[in-house]
C-alpha cells in the first residue's frame, strides 16, 4: 500500500493526492497529478513516491478506456467475489480423493459462472468498444505511416 510507505504526517496529503489522481480525465491528467503531487511531497515520502511511480501505469490502465467502461472495470469487485465462492465451496470438503479433483472443482465452478455470466443480464455492452478500439487502431496506423 503507498500510503503505509509514507511517513504519518504526510497521509492527509498523499491521500489527496492520490484522489487526484484516480480521478484524472486520462492518462495524461493523472501523469500530471502525479507530478504535482511529487513536487507537493518533495523528498518527504520518497518510498510511498517511488512505489507509485512504479505502478502508476498499470493503476490507471482503465483510464485509456472509453468513460462508459470504467466505472465497471476500475473495481475487482466481481473477481474478488468469485474467489470468495470458490473458496467457500472448496473449504466445505476439507479434504480431497486425489490431486485433480481440486480442479474438477474449480472447472465446474468457473463453468457454472461463465454460464450464468453468457446467459444472464450483460454486465457489459462490448459493441461499442470494439468500436472504439477499432478506432484507436486506425489511428496508431494512420500516425505510423
């Protein structure tokens, strides 16, 4: 965690900071933010800093994404949830017959969870991302040639 790298009296600072950053229009508005907040902290949390600057890029990741996405992606709500229910059914039988019925289990599991997840209300609607990236390709082409 950054803010346990950074010393107590620079918390209040670092977490808004980090609110700046997290909340930045694009990539760029939160390389930005990112600056601001160094030369805000200067030489007085250069671990928590140095911590950040190394997970910046792929923290925000989601904001190279359309709007519409990352509200539903910037969170591993869903995933974290699935483990929860692997966990909890696996702890249920305590011991298992052999090695490869612990990934029966967690086949089946994932299988029943895909299905519910094709069938079920869409989470997502893709169409217009593929779109968007579709666009984006475009123009990295159009900038290459």
């Amino acid at each position: 965690n950054v803010v346990d790298r950074a010393p107590r009296c620079t918390h209040d600072a670092l977490h808004r900071g980090l609110d700046r950053i997290f909340k930045a229009e694009d990539r760029e508005g939160a390389r930005a933010a990112f600056r601001a907040l160094c030369e805000e902290l200067g030489g007085r949390a250069d671990r928590a800093l140095e911590t950040l600057e190394a997970g910046l890029e792929d923290a925000t990741a989601v904001l190279a994404l359309p709007e519409k996405y990352r509200t539903r992606l910037w969170s591993t709500n869903m995933v974290q949830r699935l483990i929860e229910e692997v966990r909890r059914r696996e702890k249920v039988i305590r011991i298992f017959p052999d090695e490869r019925s612990p990934w029966r289990l967690l086949g089946a599991l994932l299988a029943e969870q895909h299905e519910i997840w094709s069938t079920g209300r869409r989470w997502l609607a893709m169409d217009e991302f593929w779109e968007w990236k579709e666009a984006q390709e475009q123009g990295g082409l159009e900038q290459a040639a």
